[in-house]
C-alpha cells in the first residue's frame, strides 16, 4: 500500500516534470529542427550563388542540384533523431495529416523551419556579399539579365502561366512525398538503415533534375518564404513577392497540397494492400502449386507467429 | 477425428479464399508495379523535358542519365517487395523464361508497365506543356532542330541502320540482364541487402554513359511503346511510328532478345559453375596444399552441414 | 603472494615497454597520419592539375570537388583505425579541445599532416611537369591568365576583402564541423556504420559545391601551407606568400576558428539537448497521451536499464 | 580398422577427383574473371566511343570517369567471389608478389584478362561501328583532329616524354593499389562488407579524374594491350604500337612497377604497424591516464583471448 501511495506521489511529481519536459521537448526538438534546416539551405543557396556569380566557372545546374541534394542529407543527419529533420511544411503538415506528428508540434516545426532558412538566407548574403556585388555592380535586380533574387528563392520562368506553376509545384512535392512514403515503409522496400539520409538527398537531386526547370523545384513552403522574406528585407524590395505575377504564394501553397496527394497516391496504390502477416502466410501455403503469384512475395512474411 | 474434419472444412474454406487472394494478389501486384513504372518514367521522362527544353541552362546529357538511373532507384523502392518492380517487359519475360515469375503475371505485368509509362508520358506532356510550346512554337515535330517527340520515345541517331539499331539494344539489353543476375546472385558478390535500388539505378546509370549514343538506350520495350503510343495521340501523330524507318518496333523486340542473352551468358559463364557446397569443401580440405587455386575461393562455402 | 610479486615484476617491465610503446604509437599515428593525407592530396592536387592544365578537356570545376571529397574518403580509408586520418590541423585542433584527442598528439598531427601535404604537391608537381610547363610556357606565375600556383594552394577570388575572405573560411570549417560531429553523434543519426569515409567524402564534396567559389575552399591548414611552402621553393617563389594582400596566413588561422564554432554549434544546439536515457523513458511512459512530442522520439532511448 | 582402409580409399579417390577439380576450377575462375573483364571494358571503352564520337552531345570526360568507374564495380559483381574480379594483370601480380593468389594462376588471370578486354573492344567496334565511320568519314587514324584508336587503347598527351609517361602509369598503378590494399585490410577501416565493388568504383573514378589527363589513366595492362591488339587487327594498322614513340609497352610494363610499389607502401606505412591484439591490450590497460595516445586506437582490439 506504501508502494502504491508512492506510486501516486511519484506520478503527481512526474506530472510536473512533465509539464517542464514538454517545453523542454519543445525546444529540444524546434532547436534541431532550426539548425538542420539551416545547414540544408546554407548549402542549397550556397552552390546557387557559386554558380550564379561564378558565371559557369564554378559550377553548373548539376551543382545546384548535389547542393540541395547533399545538404538535405546533411540536413537530416544534424536533426534525423531529435527533431525527424522535416526541413519541409509540406513534409510536416502531411506527417501531422497521416498522424505521425501531433497537430500541436505543426506551428513549432513551421517556425523553426522558417528561422532556419532565413538565416541560412542572410549566411549566404554575407558570405557572398562580395561575389553578387561584384556580379551585378551593386544594383539588386528580381528580373533581368544581372537578376540575383534567385540565389534566394525561386521564380517561375517566364512562359509558365501561374496555373502551370502551381501544377508544377504540386507534382514536384507528389512525386517527394510518394517516395519518402516508400522509403520509408518497412513492410515494403525501405531505404537501408542508417543510409535514410543520403537515399533522401538522392531523392531531392533526382528532383531537381527531372523537375526543376519549370521554376527552380521550390518544393518546399520554409525553403522558398524564408529566404524571400530575407531579399525583401535586405535589398531587393518588395519586388520579391510582386514577381511572377505574385508567384511567392504558389511555392507556399501548392506544396501543401502535393505532399498529401503524393503520400496518398502511396498509401493507396501500395500501403493499403500490404498483407496482413497471418492471412497471407495461410494462403500462401495453401496455393504454393498455384504458381501464378510472384515468387518473392514471401517476403513479406513476418517473423510473427499466426495463431 | 473432428480436428482432421474441422481441417477439411477450413480448407475448403482456404480454397474459395485462395481464388479471391489470387485476384487479390494481381491487383495487389498490379498496382504496384504500375506506380513504380510510373515513378522510374515520370523522373527519367522529366530530365529529358529538361534538357531538351531548357537549351542547356537545366542540365546535359549526363542530367538524363541521372534521372533514368535514380528514377529506376526510386521505381524499385516504390514497387520493390511487392511486385520486384520490374519496369521493363524484357526483364518480366526473362524472369518468366527462368522460371521466377509464373507466366500467368507476365501480361499482368507487361499491361501495368504499359500504363504506367503511359500516364507518365502525360504527366510529363502536362507539367512541361508551356516549356515545350515555348521551345518549338507549338509545333510539335518528331525530326528536325526542334524535335520534341524524342522527350517521350527514342529514335535512332542518322546514321543507324536498322540492324545496327537491333544489335544495339541486343546488346545494351545483355549487358542490363547479365549485370542483374549477377547482382542478385547470393552465392556470388550480390548488391548489398537493402542497396538493390541504388545499385540498379547505377547499372541503369552506367549504361545510358557508356551504351546511350546510338538510340537513346530504351532497353525496355515498356518505356519506349508506352510513351510513343501518347505520343501519337497527343499531336505529333504516326509520324512517331514511322521515323528512323520505322524504328518503333526495334525497342520493343530487341530488348526481348537481349534480356535473354544477357541472363543466359551470366548462367554459362558463372552461375553453372559454383559448386556445390558439399564437394567444394571436400576437395578444398584435400588439396590444402596444393596452392593451386585463388585463396579467396573459400568464401563460396555455404555454413550448411555435409553429410 | 608469488603471483602478486610477479605482478609487480610484470608491471616494471610494462613501465619500461610502455615508454616504448608511446614511441612506437605515436611513429605509428604519424605514419597512417602522413600517408592519409598524402593520398587525399595526391587526388585532390591532382583534380586541379588536370583541369587547370587540360584547358576544360579533361574535367570541369565539379571534377576538382569529386577530387577532393573522394579523395578525403580514400584518405579516411588509409588512416582510419589507426590515426583517426584528420588530415586537416582544424580537426585535431577541434578533437584536441573537446577532448578527443591529447593534447600532446597535435604536434605530431600537424607535423605529419603538413610531411603528407607538402610530399604530394611534389608528386604531383613531377607527374604534371610536362604539363604544367606546356600549359604556361615555362613561366611559373603566381596570378594572371596563366597562373598555375593555383593548382597547389589557395587564392582569394580578386573581389574578395581579406575580412571577408577570413569569414569565408570560417563558415566553410564551421560547417565542416557541425556535420562531422553529426556525422559520428551515435545519439543521433551518424554516418552508418562502415560508411563514415564515403559520408565525410560527400561532405566535402558538398562544401567545394557550395561554399568554394570565393577562396576555393582550403577550410584546412594542412592542405593549404604545405603545398604553399613546396610552391615557394619549386620555383613560384616568395610571391605565394604576398599575392591576395598575404592571403596565406588566412587559409591557416580561419579554419581553427571556424572548426571550433562549428563544433560548439552542433553542441549547443543538438547534443546537449539529447536526453539522458532513464528521465527521458519515464516522462514518455508518462505522458504516452499527451501527444505533443514527434512520435519518432522514442528511437532515443538505449535499451539499459534505468533504476 | 575399417574406417581408416575406408579413409585411405576416400582419400585416393579424393586425389583422383582433386586433379580434375583443379582444372575445373581454372576453368571456373578464369571464365569469371574474362566475363568480368569483359563487361568493365565494354562499359568502360562505350562511355569512350560515346564521349568521342558524339562530339560533345553524350557525355563529357567525366562520363568517362564514370564509365571505368562503375564498370570496374560491375565487373567486380560478375566475378566477385568467383575469381575476386581483379580484371588488371598488376592487381593479380601483386596479389601473387604479396602470397594472397598462387603463382601457378597468374598466367590463367592475365590470359582471361586479355581475351576477355579484347573481346569488349570487338563488342564495342560492332555497336559504334556506324558512329565511328559517321564520325572519321572511314578513314581509321591513330593520330590527328579525328583519330579513333584512342577510343580502344590510351595514347600519351602529345607534351608527354616517354619517361615521363613512365613515371605517370607507375603513380597511378601505385595510387591504385595502396588504396585498394586499404580497402581490403580488415584491421583498418575497409569498405563496408558487400560494398567493395562500388567502393574500388569509386577509387578507379577518383584515378580517372584526377591522375588521367596525361595518358589516358590505363593503369592496366590487360586493359590497355588487348583493345590494343584489336585495333592493329580491326583496321589501325601497325601504327597502334608506334604511335607515341612506341608508346605501347609503357602501360604494360609501369603498372606492374607501380602496383607492387604501391601496396608496399601501403604495407611498410601502416599493415606492418598494426599491433598484436595482446600486447597492444597490455599496453593500453597500462597507460590509462597516460593521454598520449588517441582515443579511438582501441577500436583495433580483437576481441580474442589474450594469455
């Protein structure tokens, strides 16, 4: 009876704690989250600025595509177990829809992913301040042939209609989604552990180089508003979000949409006719002259045992 | 006695449950094989609407090799342990041929493969819809400085014949079968567990740099026949079928040839001659001295008890 | 009692081996130590002689970063388990002060890194001789269109203040930092198992593709004095040391900078937060429906036992 | 008694059965070890006859880099545990030099070797044979704006000096094998088990990129004398082999100099260091507070009994 009074007291105490480990938590994982979106955009403008101001002598569209690429692998391995390393609203917002994230921690996750590109954003100007002044002799243009704002954020080129750029950027972030789905179903063919992360970077290259030129695969809310919010703020004007005929809401919204139709794509075409392990393995054993299923679909047997 | 004729009964039961599982099963199978069909296009078609369209400024030749091989990557981890995420008909029917597949799923697959590369080729058409009306100038033409058909299918360079053509997806198609086989071949050095997508895709890769020029590499009737067919409806018209003399029909049937090739010059060369792992051992702790043979040979020997 | 007087006897002569054994250990570290950073700059050097020297037609600006972040893998390779193949002065200076490494080992890091570095630059000064002197005609210059001491050590972009070139090399080693201590954090998701070279290879990679353009990323003491010093005397002269308004003592002291507040970063920011594994178990079991906290959290917890 | 009568019987047949499996496992090695070479020279020599005669519109020289890179992985998956795939007569005369491959089956290698890279340069003249007259107008050279023969076998660059060549194939085999002696050494840190083949890819890719540009990177003589001979029988003429001043000899004598230099560097810097796990055990529990030493050198223990 002691032991249970103790109990109680122990809970009451814990609640407590509780309540400071929630915040904590909070911090914890908005922390990680900020500095794995941070080095994910440091190094994704970076290689967009280095090609941009290098004029072709320091790299190609290929190096803008392995910066992205590479720095969400970075990205994930600086956050991958404290915080999941989304560095993505459309990622977050579906994780939460499909319940793999609580609704509560959506906001925390959103806003870090903002404060981390922002001054991922304002590295990347300060590192090649020198570079875009000498490029564009000093004048910050959004358009034209010296334009530096899309070292930045990404603007749609200049025949794509705005109902094509929001196409163009829902498809994109299906195409993300559909696949982080699959790599990371383990009942299907997961990415191998511990390889998440460079399997998400190839993911995001392979992106950039089938569906980029559209209007620069934002595919991602943080990556774009962030930094634009940035250019706006440090020279370039509101002439940021009145570009494209106000493209800036396309690469905000639209992805939203995309990843929850990409995940659902996943969930419907595959997920929902997984197997459970006891009725397949019943079945399998009971037609295995039939011949006309595949052959290694027995691996999706679990070790589990059937009763 | 009643527990043999409870038995009985839930296999009668079993029986009527099992040709439901089997439909079950190919749609099952079906669906996935169309999505990761779908997946591996809509990447490997999307790089080539990049390059093609973008004049150079969104990627080279080495951008559509990166986007057919990481597409094929993605495509396998999308369908991997449901249907083997064939995505090609040549590998289905050489799976058929050696006894891996039940040749009942071959059209299952081959019309899942079709559909997927199908609506991938729309898909494509639609997200670069503006960016290929703004290249040609809305003249859709499969020959001549701003052809556009060849985003979609492939057509043979001028100076191809036609048997030339053949004997180059023979032989891109060998080389495909033969690198897979060896790949899963677990009594030799197989991609790691858990790496087949990644080292697939690098085969893919690999061959469209070293076997790519002289036809665009399709190797797979399923990419070529599905895309050419939208093609044809979409407005570039026969024409699609009558180009590079009649060329269309070379990478559907070649590659059925060259699958079979490849898999068999594998099986000759290499796989006939692992021994066994019985004698193996016997003879080898005979001639310890001998010296004869590789030192590395043991690793052949399987852990399995010899009687 | 003779057991224990032998002890004694046996820990005498363990003194006196020890003594000898220090000397042996740190010959041994300073041999892997040399030899990984020799081959990492073998490989890297030779990147840039071959660009540099074949004028574009063998290799481009992405070659020189696969040289280098290759060649750190083969490096890591070479050194791995027996120096830990730091190659870089900013790393055991970092490793030194967050008390991985003795203190009294860094001398002789540094030492055998700047052997390795300043041996290869005349490797590949004799392999490309021919080539280096057909390229400039003879003439050894320092900067101009001919320049070629650029193949051995680093030099600012003309744009670029020294201020600005000493933050440059701050954040490029910063960020070398951060993601290495990521990439070995096994509380967090490291590098797998095996993989680390190939990681910290791609690592670098990324760096050259994003943060190179201004000062062609040396982020590295070692890389950059010793072939600096080789230049010098080969016959490049006093002039490496005075071009870029005495550039050369920036390479050297930003990185130590930039290697420590990179490191204190991820500290700060991620590893001080990870949980202690007994508090963070019972919180969870606590507060299993509050739901606020990512559901992944959980992977956190190492399976000890908690009193 | 009877048991052991039995034995001798067994044994004699066992000898009888011995001879015959010693054959047959030459047979069985060197067919793995030709079709291996086989397929990382026609992937590797394609990429060539590709980047060549496409004048730039398929692949660029690092699609060459790309081509031997991931070839000599395929390679190494076709003949992996079968012959361990050296496909480089300098690989198998070091394994020979350094006891890991019996001498009686260096001629077995090296002749596989060569019959098998000449076959791929017969495979790879038939698949580009139009491309190649396409691109020379049917006039085979050696040398000259359009010559061919440097598709199949590598010619010196025309500043190159015949010792100087000499020297640059002895780096590059030496380079090679150190690595690959890395690789390979279990008490170090070597590639991950399974991922050898893309592993040693990679390196033979990092040779190509950065030790190529002043003869083509042959650093094999079964690579470089089998298309060799081809050409002199397929069209060139005698003019293959005294081409560069005779340059023919070069990279088949070098590698085997630089080969054994290389893994005996590899040896004297770092294999022959390694400590007995006892004593070095003894050492480390000794000097616990000694500091000296880096931390992570005990990851060397094996876990075996010390007495």
């Amino acid at each position: 009876m002691i032991w249970k009074i103790f109990l109680v007291q122990e809970h009451g105490r814990s609640r407590k704690l509780s309540k400071i480990w929630v915040i904590n938590e909070r911090v914890r994982v908005g922390l990680a989250e900020s500095l794995s979106t941070y080095v994910m955009m440091v190094f994704g403008l970076g290689s967009v600025a280095q090609v941009v101001t290098g004029r072709g002598a320091f790299g190609e569209y290929l190096s803008v595509n392995l910066g992205f690429g590479l720095g969400v692998a970075m990205g994930m391995h600086i956050g991958g177990r404290v915080s999941g390393a989304h560095m993505n609203a459309a990622v977050s917002f579906s994780m939460c829809l499909f319940g793999r994230l609580g609704w509560r921690m959506l906001p925390v996750y959103i806003l870090c992913q903002l404060i981390g590109s922002f001054l991922a954003a304002g590295t990347i100007y300060s590192l090649y301040y020198d570079a875009i002044y000498h490029y564009c002799g000093g004048n910050l243009t959004v358009s034209g042939p010296k334009a530096t704002a899309g070292i930045f954020a990404t603007y749609p080129a200049p025949y794509l209609s705005l109902p094509a750029g929001f196409l163009d950027q829902v498809i994109g972030t299906a195409m993300l989604l559909l696949c982080l789905m699959a790599l990371s179903d383990q009942r299907n063919q997961p990415a191998p552990s511990g390889s998440e992360p460079i399997a998400v970077g190839l993911l995001v290259l392979l992106i950039g180089v089938s569906l980029g030129s559209n209007s620069g695969y934002a595919i991602n809310p943080s990556r774009d508003l962030g930094p634009r919010i940035f250019t706006a703020i440090a020279g370039w004007g509101p002439e940021v979000f009145r570009a494209g005929n106000g493209w800036w809401w396309v690469p905000v919204l639209a992805p939203m949409v995309g990843g929850v139709t990409g995940a659902s794509i996943y969930k419907v075409f595959v997920e929902l006719h997984h197997p459970s392990p006891c009725e397949h393995r019943r079945e399998i054993e009971d037609e295995a002259e039939e011949e006309a299923a595949p052959l290694d679909m027995q691996k999706n047997l679990s070790p589990e045992v059937c009763v």
